[in-house]
C-alpha cells in the first residue's frame, strides 16, 4: 500500500470505477478465491458494525491513495452509504436490483445497479432492469466479455452476438458502464462509438491476477470510446499502476511500443470531485487493524472453511 496523504504529495485526484469491496477484502484476509455466490452468503454472517468498519476500510484505502471518485461494489448499499457519506467520498454505489429496491432509491445517493453476468438473468430480468434503470435514471454497470468462453454462451441463451444484445434491450440508452470488455474486437470499439452513453471500465492489475487477459486500448482510444479504470478485486489500490499497466498491455499486444501514451491513460483517471479526501495515515493504519481483527474473529469461527 502507498503511504502517500494529500497534503504530502499533492496528486491529482483519481477516479476508481469499479472496486469490488467484499472480494477485495476476502483476498486481502482469508486469501481464497471463493465461488461468486459465496462471498453474497458470507457477508450476510458478518454483524452490521462489521460490515460498516470492512466498508469503511475499503473506501479509506482508496482515498490514501488519491482517489476521491469511487464506483463501489457492495452487497450491503445502505451500510456503504454510510461509510462513503463520512468520509465524502464521491462517486457510486452498485448493488444488485433487489438489495438497491430493499435499501431504498430515495435513500441512497448515486445507486447504480450491477450485474455480474448477463448469464445469470434471463430477458424478463435484463428487460426489467433496462426499464428501472431508465424510470430511476441510474447507472448500469455490467461485467462484460471478461472471458472468451461468454461471448459463445451469450449467442447461445439470448440467440445473437454480445452487443446487439445490449442494443436490443435498450441498454446504450441508458448510463451503461462495461466492466471487462478484455474480448472486445475493433468491429466492437466501432459499434461502441455510435453509443454515447457506454463507457468501459477496464481493471488491467485483477485482469493479470486472475489471469483473464489484457485488454487492447489502442482502437477504443484511437475510435474516441470512453474509458475508465478500476481496481476491481485486487486490494493494494493503485490507480497509476492500473494506467501504466493498460499501457503495457497494449503495447504488447499491438507490438508497439507508446500505441496509447501513458498521458491517454492517465487522462481515463480523471475524477469529476476536485475536492481532496483528507485521511490521515496513522487513522488509516487503524481502520486496517481493525478490519484485520474481524476477519480474525469470523475465521476463529472456521466459517470460511479454514485459511489457505
């Protein structure tokens, strides 16, 4: 983790658009890579005040580090306000259609709902999410082409290719942010382009940790397609280390060496929140104690299936 603090270094304020708080700090203290369902079973073991300091950890670490816009993935939103409220931290809160209806609209600031895989909807689902999403005007954040294998599934459930599946459903009408694209191809960076509201949500560092594959910038950038960075699973939040890696990816890919500048890249890290979030290393180095702790209780109760 950077001991970097505002007033020590003066960054440039970043943007994080896609952290996923419960399985980041899954790898940071259990160190298991669970099936996805497990980690929406296990927080619900987790008392509220635990899951308040695991939040609030999490948005901590990514303020340390210079971000001051966050897109946060948690399964529990309301608990997530609160913890973003505090520190004022800006930006997003994901969740899930039904956890988002359960804690309310009209209570939560900036909600947006996620999606983990299209897979896992079936049209009524997708079509009455694209419908919600437009009455309650809200983000859709969707993981997206994140693996080669999906795009073969996807043809097979809904009958036609990725994209136009999007299109069909009215999804590039709405605020739509895709998260992965790392099997994109430049035909696909071409039909983004005439999509005003879609952006990508790159997370190149999880990418290399979970070995998905890099994804290709140059014919987003070159084609004039929005792009952001995440740090999506991975926990030591670096956001300058995402840009420089998407860098390196491309230019292994194309074999081309400065294809996308590290200015291009820097440039998808722009935060729209100008104002510093002011966190003190010392408080930092508390809050991570204390989420340490917790992780330590609920293992001495071997919920988890033991420690690797």
């Amino acid at each position: 983790m950077q001991k970097s603090i505002w007033h020590d270094v003066k960054l440039k304020p970043y943007s994080n658009y896609f952290c996923d708080c419960e399985k980041s700090l899954f790898f940071e203290f259990v160190n298991i890579d669970y099936p996805d369902e497990a980690y929406k079973n296990y927080i619900k073991l987790f008392e509220k005040d635990d899951i308040y300091q695991l939040y609030k950890y999490v948005v901590m670490k990514n303020a340390i580090v210079g971000v001051s816009e966050l897109a946060l993935s948690a399964q529990v939103p309301e608990i997530a306000l609160q913890a973003m409220k505090e520190l004022n931290m800006q930006g997003f809160i994901l969740s899930e259609i039904d956890k988002l209806q359960f804690a309310g609209f009209d209570k939560l600031r900036c909600p947006a709902v996620y999606v983990d895989s299209l897979l896992d909807l079936s049209e009524k689902e997708l079509e009455n999410i694209s419908d919600l999403c437009a009455k309650q005007k809200i983000p859709l954040f969707i993981k997206f082409l994140q693996n080669l294998d999906e795009a073969g599934e996807l043809s097979k459930v809904y009958g036609n290719d990725a994209l136009k599946i999007l299109e069909d459903f009215g999804l590039f009408d709405r605020e739509l942010y895709l998260i992965g694209c790392n099997y994109l191809d430049k035909s696909d960076a071409d039909s983004l382009l005439s999509c005003d509201n879609a952006t990508i949500v790159t997370t190149p560092i999880a990418d290399m940790q979970f070995a998905r594959g890099g994804i290709n910038l140059y014919p987003f950038v070159q084609n004039g397609v929005r792009v952001k960075l995440g740090s999506g699973e991975n926990f030591d939040i670096n956001m300058l280390g995402e840009a420089r890696l998407a860098v390196g990816q491309t230019a292994s890919i194309m074999h081309e060496l400065q294809c996308v500048t590290l200015e291009e890249a820097k440039a998808m890290l722009a935060s729209k929140n100008q104002a510093c979030v002011q966190i003190e290393y010392s408080e930092f180095e508390k809050q991570k104690q204390k989420a340490k702790n917790i992780f330590e209780k609920y293992i001495a109760k071997n919920i988890f299936g033991g420690k690797n």
